[in-house]
C-alpha cells in the first residue's frame, strides 16, 4: 500500500511539472500599446535568396541567406524604422527583385508590384 501511494505520489509531481512547463511554454504576452509594422511575403523557389532591406540612401540595414526549397513565408518587424521609404531587394542566382517599402506612423505596407526585375545572364 506504501508502494502504491508513494508511485502515485511521485506521477502526481511529474504529471504536475509537466503541465506547469507546457503552460510557461505555451504563454505568450502581447502589449497592446506597441505599434505592429511588420511586413511578410512569400518565396516560391528552389534556390538560395539573399534578402535585403536597404534606406532611400541605399545604405544596407538588414540582410539574410534563406535556402529555399518550395514555398516558404518571411516576416520582418519593422517597428524600430523610422517612418520613411524602404527597398527590399530579393536576389537568387536568376533574378533580382526589388520592392518599395512604406513605413508610416503604425503601419508597415510592401508594393505588390516590384520597382523593378533584372534578370541575370545565365553563365
């Protein structure tokens, strides 16, 4: 009888902590008062894509290699850019896209159609 309440004593505990970590886990915590400006688009290639994010000055301010295989989604927080005109640059072995970026008081809007689409030579 000892054995028995001592086990359940025990998987009480582990089944305990247990749920305790999938709470903390789990928890996520939003501030409401923070501007959201982000931007997301998605990728549909078999490639590597350097991304870029570039001012109105054409000064580097963020880049990243992604490996791509298939369709992925990226998004970016913008909420520490001043608001003001940005280009996001999406560059692969074929082409090279650029989009303009707008980032306003609580927004952040990429263009759907790009500023422009160079091909590259194929060598």
């Amino acid at each position: 009888m000892k054995r028995i309440l001592k086990i359940s004593l025990v998987v009480g505990v582990v089944l305990l902590a247990m749920n305790v970590y999938a709470v903390a886990v789990n928890f996520s915590l939003r501030n409401e008062f923070r501007q959201e400006k982000m931007i997301s688009f998605g990728l549909d290639d078999k490639d590597q894509v350097k991304i870029s994010i570039y001012d109105t000055d054409e000064k580097l301010i963020y880049s990243e290699r992604l490996l791509v295989d298939g369709k992925i989604v990226r998004s970016y927080d913008l909420n520490n850019f001043d608001e003001g005109v940005y280009y996001l640059v999406e560059e692969s072995k074929s082409k090279i896209i650029k989009y303009e970026v707008l980032v306003l008081n609580d927004s952040a809007t990429i263009m759907t159609d790009p500023l422009s689409e160079v091909a590259k030579p194929n060598l």
